[in-house]
C-alpha cells in the first residue's frame, strides 16, 4: 500500500505513538484531517498484532457513507478486498480479529455497544457531548476526532487537558496533495465572507451570531402523509451549483429533501435527472430562479411544470420569513444543504456590525427553497373532483344485457392491492367501438385472499345481474404491481400465482402511469365515454372527493384507483396488436389437481414441506379421483 501523506498525518501519527488518549484534529478545509486520521487507522488495523476493534462514527450514515467510507476506500486502492467488507454491517476485516467498523451516531443501540480499541469521531462537532461520552468511556486504546471550528463546543473544554494532544492544519498544510483549483476556490471567500475565511480557511474558531435559519432538525426520510409537496430550483453552472430541493409541508412542519446539489448542469441535463427523479412531466411543480428565463423556458418545452418565481423589493427577505414560520427538516442525506443551513448568515458591515443583506455564495439550496415556499400557487386537484357530491352529475342507472355482448364488449374486473393489503375492486364492461367503459359493481376487502376475493365476486356478480353472470369466464382480470410483486412479508410470494391455481388469470397492467390513468378517466368523462352506476356508492365519493396533497394524489381511494387501473388497461392495450387477452383456462383436472395440492399445503405446512413428490402425487390422485366438484366458484 502506497499512501501519499501529509504533515497532519506525521504529527496525528506522533501523538499516537506518544501515547496520547484523545488526539483532536481541527483546522479549516481540505487540510487532510479526516484523510491522515483514516490512512493512519488503516496503517494501524493492517499490522496490529492481536485482535483489534476500530469504529469509525459519523452524525448520520449518508454523512459516513459519502464520506469516511469513500474516504477508506480510496486509501485501500487496489488492496480493497470485496470478500473482506460486510456490506449489511458496515465491516472491513484486515486479518484475523481485525476489524473496522462504520456506523452513525445517530444509533443508541451501538452507542451502549461493546467496548473497541479505537475510536475516530468524524466532524464531532456535529455529534452531541453524549454520544461521545458514551463512545468514548468504552473505548480502550484512544480517540480521534475531527472537524472544522465553526463554533466552540464540547471538544474545547478538553482543549488543554494532558491526556489531550490539540492538532491545527488549514489548506497550506495540503497543498502536496490538493489540486489548484480547491486552493483558489478557497482563496476566493477570502474578502466575500470574513467568518468563512476565519473557519474554513485559517481553521479558527468562528462566530455563528447572526445564522439566518438557526434552527432546523434532521430525519431520515420525506413524511408520506403531508398537505402539499412541491419542488424548488436554483440554477449554476461552473462556479455555483445547480440545487434541487424537494419540499413537502405537513402542518407548521417543512421537510426537505436535496436531491441536486452539482456544478456544470446543462438545462437538457437538468431535464433528465427530472426523468430519473420522478418527476412527472406537466404536473409536479417546480418553482425556479426568475433571473433565469430562458433556462425556465428550455427546461417547460420537455414537458415540466416549472415556473419562475416572485421577486421584487423586499421578496428574499419576505421568502426568509416564510421559511422561518415553519419547523425545519433536512433528511440526513442532504449533506450540503445541512452544511448551507448551518453556515448561512448574515452579512456583517466594515464595523463587523450584522446587515439586513444575506451572505452570498453559501446559499443554492436555501435560495432553492426559499422560491418554492415564498411562490407556492395553489394546490391542483384531480380532474373531476367537485366541493359538493352531486351523485346525479357522477353516477347513471343503465342495464348490460349480459347474455349478448357484442364482439367489441369485454368485461373487466380490476383488482386494486394497497400497501396495507386492503383489496378494492370494481367491474365494468369496456366497448371499444364507442370507446366508453361502464362501471356497474364493487367490492372491497382487508385482505388480497384469492379463494374470498372470487367466491364472493362471484355471488355479488350473481346478485346485481339477478343471475345473468354466475363466473368469471369471461371476464379479463387486471391488477396493479402490488397483486404480482408484493412487499409484505406476511403476503403470498405472487398473489397473481394463487389466484391462478382458481383459474383466474391476473394481467399486469405494464400500461400503469398515474397520473396518466388520472387524465384518461378525465377525458372519458368529458366526451361521455364514463358511465358509473349508481349503486357504485364508494366509487363515487372517492372520485368527487379525491384531490392531490403536495401535486400527487392522495393515498388511499382504492376505488378509484382500481377504476384508472381499468381505463389505462383498456384504452392503453386496445391501442397495440395484439390486445391483451385471457389466457387459455386450465382443463377441469388441473383444477382439481390445484385445489388439492393447496388444501394438503394449508393442512399441515411443514408436513407438507418434507413428503417426497411421489407421495404427494399419489394423495393427488386419489382425492382428485374421490372428488367431481371441480372449482365451484367457476362453475
């Protein structure tokens, strides 16, 4: 292993063999503090002799992922051992007990741990004195720590105890090993931002009086119940990143997510990360820099819903107290938008006196954010949805003469699986020659069981048509993804799979776009092409009452979805050759055989796991020879 050192990493080195039980490395950035710490443990962890325990600690594991860890590989090199890192655990085996381990400190589980040998604290200045002290008491050798001094805390009550060796560095201390261009972008904030210099650049202890948004709490992932989501944009190119922020407001609760935080961004490139985020062409919004035009305009001709924002005297200002009305979250993987936030001021005058004027150049995702709460236009709302329930604008009463369908007639069953595993389903008739879908029946159930699902689908089908339809023969099933990839543990490996022991096949709608579906219904109920019987009460309700939280529709209204399933199937497949069609049924014995083989594997599971194939054979033939009743819901 060839490692390029530092003078940090001599002196961090010294300290170690001197005995030192806690070895500080503060100083300003890209000095090779957190680099000459991690190269020295992994000098320490390959030549150790005896069993050895390193734990590498970090505020959150976003934070030591893009970090420590990238970190720890790069200095492995081409000595980095696939075989040897435990990607569930976070663990990098040396030898024989030796062991580095990452992990965050955001885990009291791992805190209250067993005891290591050595402990390095990543930007301790960001992990509470409690944390460390619990670290700390549990560790035998020593302990490193690191980070810039952008404030003083716990770590500086420590500063001239003799068990303590203090480490300063600042850029000048790496300039062997740092490119040209990290040094002028340093020098650069020299004169533009005082208190960053005296950190970031002189690695002094700065003063963060006068923090525009001093408060703000982390979490791990965006809320999924919340009132409104919405995107903001702030545009840069070659000295200042493009940010994108996602923005979901729960109450007095702001949560924020960084999703763009990058330099060199061209407006095409712009527009295919949106693609690949998930945002949806012309309907999500996004809020932009309004100083920016014709990037708006470029980034609108692929389809986005992206608007500039309100500006004018006194709109940043107005903006900031916005954001400030609400509780502030970052998740933990907004790495630079955390560090904007925690850095953000503002401007102090020739007298070091604070102004009303916000510090420039730290601040892309706060501005980002800023534009889409201060210009946040009023929520969209499903096409169709009404303040009031008129069920004369939304339902009909129709009859189907059933027992002679056209050759342009389908029927269509939709089964729509939450994530909770609650069943709507809804059945209607497509005419593809008056392109209209006519809805006359639903259902709803607390769980995707095949055999409940079918037979009472069978009786209610039997009950609405007074007898006209007594099976699904004839009808084509379609299910969302949940029917064929299910993620519930307690769920049927593919609920499609049982349903096609009872004969039913359950197509895949692979046509599924949401808000697609959404504007097809639409577009069916504005020429006509929608008729929803009156009897289909639920369905009815969700489509009057189903809006959007945050520019996507809500959860739940299961009814409704399962009603967008059908449409988008039936318009979407009837378009390409050939159409989706029923899959042959299985012959009388394959079901008795089927319903057999799942009765013995219900009775008595784990019996059933050890019989030999040509025991359960034999018991199939035998009960499907002593048994003529078939399926009886498809008879």
């Amino acid at each position: 292993m060839n490692l390029k050192t530092t003078g940090v990493f001599n002196r961090t080195l010294k300290a170690y063999k001197a005995g030192k039980r806690l070895i500080v490395n503060s100083g300003g950035t890209s000095s090779s503090k957190t680099y000459s710490a991690l190269q020295l443990l992994v000098l320490i962890a390959s030549w150790f002799k005896g069993q050895l325990l390193i734990s590498v600690v970090s505020e959150s594991f976003p934070h030591l992922s893009r970090g420590c860890i990238r970190d720890f590989k790069n200095i492995m090199g081409d000595t980095f051992d696939d075989r040897r890192w435990n990607a569930s655990k976070n663990q990098y085996t040396f030898g024989h007990n030796r062991v580095m381990e990452f992990f965050s400190a955001d885990q009291p589980a791992k805190l209250r741990g067993g005891r290591r040998d050595i402990l390095f604290i990543n930007e301790a200045n960001n992990v509470a004195k409690e944390a460390f002290d619990e670290l700390d008491v549990r560790t035998r050798i020593c302990t490193f720590i690191d980070f810039n001094p952008v404030a003083e805390f716990w770590a500086h009550e420590l500063q001239n105890e003799p068990f303590v060796e203090w480490i300063h560095s600042t850029y000048l201390d790496a300039l062997e090993v740092i490119e040209r261009s990290v040094v002028q972008n340093i020098l650069s904030r020299k004169d533009r931002d005082p208190n960053w210099w005296r950190v970031y650049g002189l690695g002094m202890v700065g003063k963060l009086d006068g923090l525009i948004h001093p408060e703000f709490t982390q979490c791990d992932v965006l809320p999924e119940k919340y009132d409104r989501e919405i995107y903001g944009l702030d545009f840069g190119f070659s000295q200042d990143q493009t940010a994108l922020v996602q923005i979901r407001i729960a109450g007095e609760r702001l949560y924020c997510k960084e999703l763009i935080y990058e330099l060199g961004m061209t407006n095409q490139m712009i527009a295919d990360r949106f693609d690949k985020l998930g945002i949806r062409r012309g309907y999500d919004v996004i809020i932009a820099d309004s100083a920016e035009p014709k990037s708006i305009e470029e980034i609108h001709e692929y389809g986005f819903d992206i608007r500039p924002c309100v500006k004018g005297k006194g709109s940043v200002h107005a903006g900031i107290q916005k954001v400030n009305q609400y509780k502030q979250y970052w998740t933990k993987d907004s790495l630079n938008s955390i560090k904007e936030q925690r850095n953000w001021q503002w401007e102090k005058d020739k007298d070091g006196k604070f102004t009303t004027k916000p510090m420039d150049g730290m601040d892309h995702s706060m501005s980002a954010r800023r534009y889409a709460v201060s210009t946040m236009p009023a929520p969209k709302v499903l096409p169709g949805a009404e303040e009031g329930i008129d069920k004369s604008k939304l339902s009909v009463d129709f009859e189907i003469d059933f027992d002679h369908l056209s050759e342009f007639s389908t029927l269509i069953m939709s089964i729509w699986v939450t994530k909770n595993l609650k069943t709507y389903v809804t059945f209607g008739l497509w005419n593809s020659r008056r392109v209209k879908y006519y809805v006359f029946g639903e259902l709803a159930f607390d769980h995707p069981r095949a055999d409940k699902v079918l037979v009472q689908s069978v009786a209610y089908l039997r009950q609405i048509t007074n007898g006209a339809v007594r099976n699904l023969r004839k009808f084509q099933i379609w299910g969302n993804e949940a029917m064929h990839s299910p993620t519930d543990a307690e769920a049927l490996n593919d609920m499609a799979d049982a349903y096609q022991k009872y004969n039913m096949i359950v197509n895949e709608n692979f046509f599924w776009d949401e808000m697609g579906a959404i504007l097809l219904v639409s577009r069916l109920a504005q020429r006509n092409g929608l008729a929803v019987h009156e009897r289909c009460e639920k369905l009815i309700i969700e489509r009057a009452r189903w809006t959007t939280a945050g520019g996507k529709p809500e959860d739940g209204y299961g009814f409704a979805r399962s009603l967008c399933n059908a449409v988008s199937a039936c318009v979407e497949a009837s378009r390409y050759d050939p159409p989706a069609s029923p899959v042959r049924p299985f012959s009388e014995e394959s079901q008795a055989r089927n319903k057999v083989i799942d009765q013995l594997a219900h009775a008595d599971p784990d019996k059933f796991d050890n019989m030999a194939d040509e025991e359960i054979e034999a018991l199939v033939r035998q009960r499907v020879s002593d048994s003529t009743d078939g399926v009886p819901w498809m008879s």
